[in-house]
C-alpha cells in the first residue's frame, strides 16, 4: 500500500475549518450558537485536533489478550490494535458502537487468539459496525504451517484467512513502511520478512507480529505485539537505536518471556503496559514480574489488566 505523503497542519486541517465556520455560521444565522458550536470553536482554538487518546482494555476471557484504542479527541475517529480472544467480542464490539460504531483503521498484530479472534468474529458478523481499513502482518501461510506449535492456534489464522480473502481494504505492512494518518505518524519496524526468518526463528507466530510506533507532535507510543526473543531484539536495536525511543511502551509478549530489559533501556519509557491479568503478574513461573520490577528500578509507572482501563494522552 502506498503511504500518503506528510501533510503539514499550522493550526486545524482544511476539513476542520470548514466544518467548524459551517457549523458555526449555521448556529449564528439562527441565533442559537449552542454548545456544540461552542465547544467545536474551543476545542479547535486549544489544538484538541492533535489529541488522541490511547485506551488499555481487559480481556474478558481472564486470560492474556491485547484490545487498544486509539481515539481523536474532536471527532471521535477510531483506531483499534487487535480486540483479544473471542470471549473478548462483546467487549469490543460495546467499546466500538459506543464510540459510533466507526473503525478508521484496525491494526492486527499477528494471528494468535489471544489477539485476532474477537476481530474475527466481528469482521464475520459487524452487526452495523463499519470498518474502512484493516492492516496487518504479511505472514506466509506455508511458512507457519511449518513452524507452529499446538498453542499456535492455527484455525484463529486459517479464520482471518478465509473471511478476508480477497478485500480490498487489506493492507499487509512492510517493515520501515510510514502511515500517516491525520496528525500520527505511524512506523513500521517489525512485519513479518527475511529478517523475521532470520532473528526471530525460534518463534516466527509470535516474531512476526507488527511492531508500530505511533508519534503525535508530542508523545509518542510502541507496540511490540508479541515480539519478545532475544536475537529479534538486538537485532531492532542494532537497525533502529534512537528511532524506537517512545515515551509509552506495550510489552511484548504481555511482559512475560519478554525482550531483555537492554530493549526497554532503549525504548526509554515512562510507562510500560502489560496486556496481563494478575495470575500471569504474579505468578513465580512468569517473567512478568521481574520485567515490572526492572521498571519499577527507573522509575517507570506499569499498568496491567487489574487497573484497566488504562488511558494515556498522546498529542
């Protein structure tokens, strides 16, 4: 797909402007300049057109799962980063038709469960819920049929496969690939490719997942998905260095069998998201616990399923 050139935004874009002088034009020729015409003038005026608001959901499954939003603040636009296991879907689906029932862009990780199933059977049933854009990680379907294992959930992907099979809003990313949406950048630095093959052989389902860094003018976040073995991650170390810098952090691999935290040194952040219930928090046979107690040493706040949702700013 090709990827939109940067638009440079001084105040409010073209479409805002001519949405907020119609409205408010309207509401003056009427006498009534109401609340929303008032509250549209004052968002605008305080550059709420470049605030978004980054959500952590549970999953309802009681296990691991991911379900982010990523949420325009003046109008609402939607971004969702997987939606969790398939006991996850009424969750998601609520959260979406809450919201206008509107999905802008549906980012996909990887094919695990725990990650695309509740997708899966809303993209099979929307029930009123429209989705313009869905992208996801070009894995090879031979390829995985080679490497998975029995927790791999094969049918989750063989499900993606079927449903989406011939779509045309189906974008498989490329590493080093730039989105622009609005005033976000977004970097791909992980897809499924070579080097995948390559650093993350030990665990191609999970190694291939979308790694995303998502830049307002301000703030910025990462998203490893399920990214978490070590060559893998020297290996982004090594090509990107500075570039994966980020203010906010979702841990690979929920924070369990994680990068070492020699990544997370790199990364910098002042917050860590753990897509974790407690048990997985908690438990002496997971890692998760060590890496929070890593951050906590840097003083970097850790959130996990017990206090979601979650909600960070990023502008």
């Amino acid at each position: 797909m090709q990827a939109r050139k940067r638009e440079n935004h001084m105040s409010i874009t073209r479409r805002d402007f001519i949405r907020y002088s119609t409205l408010t034009a309207a509401a003056l020729a009427t006498g009534t300049l109401g609340k929303d015409a008032l509250a549209a003038e004052e968002n605008a005026k305080a550059g709420n057109h470049h605030e978004w608001t980054v959500t952590q959901y549970n999953d309802e499954s009681g296990r691991q799962g991911m379900f982010y939003t990523i949420q325009r603040k003046i109008d609402g636009q939607m971004i969702v980063i997987d939606g969790g296991n398939k006991e996850n879907t009424e969750q998601v689906r609520n959260v979406i038709v809450n919201g206008g029932g509107h999905v802008a862009h549906w980012f996909l990780t990887h094919y695990h469960g725990d990650h695309v199933d509740a997708f899966n059977e809303i993209f099979a049933d929307p029930q009123g819920i429209n989705i313009d854009n869905i992208y996801a990680t070009p894995l090879d379907p031979d390829v995985f049929a080679q490497v998975k294992k029995y927790w791999d959930t094969p049918e989750s992907f063989i499900k993606f496969r079927e449903i989406t099979k011939g779509r045309e809003n189906i974008h498989f990313l490329k590493r080093n690939q730039t989105l622009n949406i609005d005033n976000l950048r977004i970097d791909v630095l992980n897809a499924y490719d070579d080097i995948v093959y390559q650093y993350g052989s030990g665990d191609i389902p999970n190694n291939c997942s979308l790694m995303l860094k998502i830049s307002g003018k301000m703030k910025s976040m990462l998203f490893c998905g399920d990214t978490h073995t070590d060559s893998l991650g020297a290996y982004l170390v090594q090509a990107y260095g500075k570039q994966l810098h980020a203010d906010y952090v979702q841990t690979g691999h929920h924070g369990n069998a994680s990068f070492p935290y020699s990544f997370y040194e790199v990364v910098a952040p002042t917050v860590a998201l753990f897509d974790a219930p407690e048990w997985l928090m908690t438990g002496e046979k997971y890692t998760a616990s060590v890496l929070k107690a890593q951050f906590a040493q840097d003083n970097v706040k850790v959130y996990d399923f017990t206090t979601a949702p979650n909600r960070l700013k990023l502008s």
